[in-house]
C-alpha cells in the first residue's frame, strides 16, 4: 500500500472490506446523524442548522428561482448537503466525497443543463437574445456573441472544479503541512514542530470557513444563473 | 419521521407486535356527542393518557424516556465519564488514563498507527475544535440556547399562555353577561313603569275629555233655556209696544202735540231775553 499526497482521496479501503464502494455509501452517514430527531424539543446545535437554511432561502426568495418548482427546496437541501459533506470530510481518515469531480459535476451538470434546457424550451428566443447584453457597441456584436456563449457554457465546469478544486487543495495542503509536522516530531527542535502545529491548527480552522464558503458559492451560482431563465 | 413512528408506536405498538389491527382508532369518549369543543379534546386527552400513563404501563422496566437537560459528562471532550467509572472498580483513578496511553503507544509502536499525513491531521482538527471550543464555545453555546429557547417558547410555551390568556377572556366576558343578565331585570321594571305612566296620562286624557264633552253638552242645554226666554222677552216687548202704538187714538196725538209746543215756547223764551 503506497501511501502519498493524493492516497487521503483514494477510495481503496481494504481495511474492512475490499469494497470501494463502502467509501462513497458510508460518506452520506453524517446526512443520517444531523437529519433524525427524537425528541420534539430539538437538539443545541439545531439553531445552526436553521442560520444556514435562512441563509440560503433569503438568497433564493431574492431570485427568480422561486418561480421555478422545487427550485427552494433543492437548493436549500443541497447547500446544507454540500456543508455536511465538505465539514465530515475534515476529519481525519474520513473520506472527502466532494474532492472528486464526479461528485461535483454530477451535482452542478445537471442543475445548470436542466436550467438551460428549461429556458430553452420556454422561451427559446429569449435565451438567443440573452446572449447580446444591452448596450454594448454594435461592431462587437459577433465577439460578445460568442464569449457570451463560452462563458454560458463553462459554467458546468467552472461550478463543479471550483468546488472540487478548493476541497482536494485544502487537503493537499494539509497533507503537506502535515507530512513536515510529523518529521518535525522526531527531529529536535521545539520551534519548528510547535509552529508547524499552529499552522496545521490554524489551516483546519480555515479550511472549516471555506468548506462553508464553497458550499454557500456554488448554492448562490445556481440561483444566479436561474435569474437569467426567461420569464 | 423516526419521531412520528416512536410516538405512534405507544398506541399501536402492542398490537402491531401481536400482529393485529389497531383496536383504538379514534378516542371518542362515550357521551361527550353533546359537550363543547374544549370539553371534547379534555376528555380525548384524559383517555389517550388513561393508554399511555395508565396501569398497564411498565414503567419499571420500560421507562418513560425523558430528555435529558444537558449532554452527557464527559473529560478531556469527547471520553464519557462512565468509561471512567467501568475502569475506577478495577484500577482505581489512573486506570483509564494507563490504559489510554498504553493503547496509543502500543499503537504507534506496532506501526497500526502510522505516523503520516493522517497523523498529523488527528492533531491539527483535534487542536482545531480545542481552540474553537476554547475561544467561541461558551459564547456559541449561550447564542445557541437562547434560539433554542426562543423556538421552544413559541412552539410551546407561548401557545399555552395565549390559550389560557383567551380562555379566561371568555370567562370573564361570559361573567359579564351574566351580570348583564341580571339587569335586565331593572330594565324590565322601568320598562313596565313607564308604560304604567303612560297609561295614566292617557286616561287622564281621556278623563279630561269626558268632562269636557258632558260640560258642552250641559252648557247646550243651559244656552237653548236662555235663548228661549230672550226669545219670549223680546217677541213680548214688541207685542206690547206694538200694541201700545196700536192703541193712540189721533186726539191723543194732537192733544200730545200741542202741548209739547207750549212747553218749546216756554222754554224759548229766556233764551231771546239773554
């Protein structure tokens, strides 16, 4: 068993069973542990839970989303999907689902193509016409057609490896981070192992703020871009 | 939906586990077809308590499960203290703590924990949740409560405060009527005096009335009398002057006349001489 920088998102787990797809099931155990309730009383940290959901309906009920069916509901399940995955991730020898592309893209693919189709069939003119923005010079027309174009449909992939890049380079960073701190630990020295620590302690608190970040962006992205449906 | 399946699970829980139907499908207590909403929902909550919390509940076995205040005690954040106390019968205060390091050590030794980039993070998130808890814990936790409290009191406390805010309202409107009621009864009585009064003044109007017709009629009788004598007195004093004029002979008049002229003669005289 090879073990470098990239093994923590390896999905070979041959400590139990040799079956990789054990990683990916037991990945949505944490949706399981924040979703049940017992007590009709809820618990101390239930008031997080709903600061995030306000969070992301206030930002949904600002767009034209919230004309779309469903559309409140998704976002808001996904975005707190998303912090639950980024968060459980962080801890130690647990795998990290949304450091892999297929994750992410099979998450902003559909949602961005299902926008676009639904524009398209609604009103397909409009959707042409979006891609002329007002008021712009009348020779670049041909140009802004174009980049309009490109840039519509990079979306899928800017969404998806923005999500997935951030999360895989938090953790390669902590690898790194990670793999000097242990060396310190059998090196003399005090300095170099304590501030290496501090580094390592301080990074993981960062990486919780952008676990967050990156949820609430790509929540915020997909409502920006149901905006532009034709209404 | 674990929630919903617990607490319906208290009244269909034995039957289900026999197998059968649920024998209470609505608590609708016998004769309580006529009483009032408020009435009805006390009686069905005093039924479903009668399953629930009655006789044939074993509570010693089976508890009623309570939540508990505050999360369970536990060192250094996350070892319960009940792992501590299996450990002090045995070994006494330090046994937990020996077997704890022992653990780790024989762990790293054996190389079953190796000390790699996995390591490390143990120690960084672990330091990571240290310091957060350290620094924003308290503060969060308090922040945390009192949301918590703030929802718990509107679901449940603030319901039942207004509930009984309203329901003593109606009492006190409904005392009030009452009291209403009773002055009714004053009402009644100057009701009917005032129609007695009435009555008074209409047959004293009546009364006036009466008089005043007998009176005209009196007065008529009176008038026709007085009419008839002035009649007769005046139809007599023409009959005798009349007759009176009737019976002057023409000697009468000259003898009447002439002396009339000696008497103007006399009487002329003085007046010339003047």
């Amino acid at each position: 068993m090879l073990v470098d920088i990239f093994s923590s998102f390896d999905d070979n787990n041959q400590v139990f069973m040799s079956l990789y797809m054990l990683m990916w099931a037991f990945s949505l155990v944490i949706i399981l542990i924040f979703s049940s309730s017992y007590w009709v009383t809820g618990p101390r940290w239930a008031p997080i839970i709903s600061l995030f959901k306000d969070t992301i309906s206030s930002q949904v009920f600002r767009s034209f989303g919230l004309s779309l069916g469903g559309f409140l509901n998704v976002i808001t399940g996904l975005f707190l999907f998303l912090i639950f995955l980024n968060l459980a991730g962080l801890i130690p020898y647990v795998f990290s689902p949304t450091s892999h592309l297929a994750v992410s893209l099979s998450l902003g693919l559909p949602l961005w193509l299902s926008l676009l189709i639904s524009g398209t069939f609604f009103n397909p003119s409009s959707v042409v016409a979006g891609l002329l923005p007002m008021g712009a010079p009348a020779p670049l027309n041909p140009f802004l057609v174009l980049i309009e174009s490109v840039s519509i449909l990079v979306r899928p992939i800017t969404l998806s490896v923005r999500l997935m890049a951030n999360m895989s380079a938090g953790h390669i960073v902590l690898t790194l981070i990670g793999n000097y701190m242990t060396t310190s630990l059998f090196m003399p020295g005090a300095f170099s192992m304590l501030l290496l620590i501090s580094i390592q302690v301080l990074y993981t608190i960062f990486e919780f703020g952008i676990g967050v970040i990156q949820a609430y962006i790509f929540c915020l992205l997909i409502t920006l871009y149901s905006d532009e449906h034709p209404h | 939906m674990l929630s919903t399946f617990a607490v319906r699970s208290g009244v269909y829980g034995s039957a289900l586990l026999r197998g059968q139907a649920p024998r209470v499908l609505a608590v609708v207590p016998i004769g309580s077809r006529h009483k009032s909403e408020a009435a009805k929902q006390a009686e069905t909550w005093e039924e479903a308590n009668k399953i629930f919390y009655g006789p044939e509940r074993d509570t010693k076995n089976f508890p009623h499960p309570v939540m508990p205040q505050e999360s369970g005690k536990v060192r250094m954040g996350f070892v319960p203290e009940n792992w501590f106390q299996f450990f002090y019968e045995k070994t006494g205060v330090t046994g937990p703590y020996f077997f704890g390091v022992g653990l780790v050590t024989t762990l790293l030794s054996k190389e079953i924990w190796v000390v790699d980039h996995g390591f490390a993070e143990v120690i960084g998130f672990f330091g990571a949740i240290w310091l957060l808890s350290n620094k924003v814990g308290a503060g969060m936790a308090k922040w945390l409560d009192n949301k918590n409290d703030l929802v718990n009191k509107e679901r449940f406390e603030q319901p039942i405060v207004d509930a009984k805010a309203s329901a003593q309202e109606i009492i006190a409107n409904n005392e009030k009527a009452i009291w209403q009621e009773d002055g009714q009864k004053f009402l009644w009585e100057a009701k009917k005096e005032n129609v007695a009064l009435q009555l008074e003044s209409v047959y004293r109007q009546r009364l006036a009335q009466v008089f005043k017709d007998v009176k005209s009629r009196l007065d008529y009788q009176l008038e026709v009398q007085n009419v008839k004598r002035r009649f007769e007195q005046t139809h007599m004093v023409n009959w005798i002057v009349d007759n009176v004029t009737k019976s002057i002979t023409p000697q009468q008049e000259q003898e009447s006349i002439k002396v009339c002229i000696a008497q103007l003669k006399k009487m002329s005289v003085p007046v010339a001489t003047a």
